[in-house]
C-alpha cells in the first residue's frame, strides 16, 4: 500500500499543478455571459467543467480502473479506490477575478480517506495528508495551532449561501462567537479554510451546506496535524454530513456549543 499511495501522490500532484496553471492562466477571463447558475446563488462556468476534466483525464491516464465522485461527474464503477474531486472551490472569488481559490483532491480507498490533498495555485502551496503518516505543506510538516483561549483564537466561516433562510441564526452564532474571540474571518475556500486550521493559520472554523467534495480532503488534513473535526453535532461524520467545525482541538467544544445553541434549532426547523 505505501508503495503505492506514494505513486498515486505523485499523479496527483502532477494534476493539480497542470490544473493550477490553467486556472491561473484564465483568472480574470470569465465573463458574465458564461456563467451558469446550479441553483440559487450557486454557480459554475465552463472552466470548472474544464478543469474538473483536466484532473479526472489525468488521474485516468494512470489508474483508469478508479472511480470518480465529482461535482459535475460520478463514475461508481470500478475498483476499490475512488477519488473525491473539486476542481474549483471558490467559484464565487474565482469569477470576480479575486485569487482566494484552490484544488482540493481526496482518495478513498474501501470508503476510507486515506489521501488528502489541496492546491492554491496563487501561492503555489500544497497541502498533502497521508491516513497515518502525518500532514505537510510544500513537503514540510504541519500542525495545528497550541491556543487555548479564546480570547487568542482567529476564527474563520463561510455564511449559508445556498440556505440564506438561515441566515439569522447563522448571525447570531457569527456574533456569540465573535464576542469571546479575537477575530473572525470569511475566505470563500472551504478547503482552504480547512488547511488554515491545519498549519495553524487559523485555529477553528465552521459552515453549512458543503459537499463532500469540498471537505474531504481539508478534513482528513487536519487530523493528521493533530486537529479535531465533526458536524455540527459533534459527530464524527463531517465529510459527508453538510455541515462542519473544524479547530486545533483545544476550541472545538466552544464551537460545537455556539453551533447547537443558535444553528442546530433552527436546522431542525428547516427540515435539515
């Protein structure tokens, strides 16, 4: 297995560099006209479809048999290992020309997480995760932040874009926590935000109505530097839940009571 997850790093970074460089060579290009809207608010263009291609045509080139599990393309047939793909996460920065965006990679293997990766191309950084060998950024380790008080801690979120009813309480959780720490911030990357926490650029962070795709590979990069993450709930069923928090483990319990305080209500209500 180590073997060959060590080969399968290697197609996998070789991707999202090829991809990287095309979405930074059409960063600005995307005019309104070509935009496409998913659903409410929710949009992609034909260089998400591009790009998603670009990573799925590669990785095929190496391993065909590997099945596929995307945004735009689902192949469930094949072998044991099957990747968790989103070629563009911060589709909304991306068509505003803002450069907050990344590639994020996961691989399964018998419905484990056992690779996680994500790219920012504007800053050439790459996070890599091994299940059980650690995390690193540019090859070197990572670990989560040693802060313990809130009042020390910087926060980041994403706001219910896709569930704007939720907006509310979302905002009244967005301030209870606001008041006991020293900041928070808003991306547009959930992976990025995700990877924030991991090399401790951050030290929590939380949103609703995420795919597995934009998760999955973040989640199993911060546990391997040491953090925590689950739904809102505080389950350990984040990737696949919608929701999540995410912390250097020290404030995950602060999180978790501010989510179920204001959030978790009015989900329920919502009929989440």
């Amino acid at each position: 297995m180590k073997h060959e997850l060590t080969d399968i790093i290697g197609v996998a970074e070789d991707a999202v560099r090829k991809t990287g460089r095309f979405l930074l060579e059409n960063l600005g290009k995307v005019s309104r006209d070509e935009i496409e809207l998913k659903g409410p608010f929710d949009f992609v263009t034909h260089i998400d479809h591009q790009a998603e291609k670009m990573l799925i045509d590669s990785i095929h080139s190496s391993f065909p048999e590997h099945k596929i599990y995307a945004e735009e393309q689902i192949r469930q047939q094949g072998s044991d290992y099957r990747w968790i793909i989103d070629p563009l996460d911060g589709t909304t920065n991306y068509v505003h020309g803002h450069p907050v965006f990344s590639i994020s990679l996961a691989l399964e293997w018998h419905r484990e997480i056992i690779l996680g990766m994500v790219y920012d191309p504007t800053r050439e950084e790459i996070f890599v995760a091994e299940n059980g060998g650690g995390a690193t950024l540019n090859r070197r380790p990572i670990r989560v932040s040693q802060i313990s008080q809130a009042d020390r801690a910087l926060l980041a979120t994403g706001f219910p874009f896709r569930k704007k009813q939720l907006l509310d309480p979302y905002l009244r959780c967005f301030q209870d926590l606001f008041t006991r720490v020293s900041g928070i911030r808003r991306m547009g990357s959930a992976a990025l935000d995700l990877c924030y926490v991991a090399c401790g650029r951050i030290d929590g962070f939380w949103e609703i109505g995420l795919s597995p795709w934009d998760v999955a590979a973040g989640t199993l990069i911060i546990r391997e530097a040491g953090g925590k993450v689950s739904s809102f709930t505080g389950a350990d069923d984040a990737v696949w839940s919608g929701s999540i928090i995410a912390s250097n483990g020290f404030l995950h319990d602060l999180m978790v009571a501010g989510v179920e305080r204001f959030l978790l209500p009015a989900m329920k209500d919502d009929g989440q």
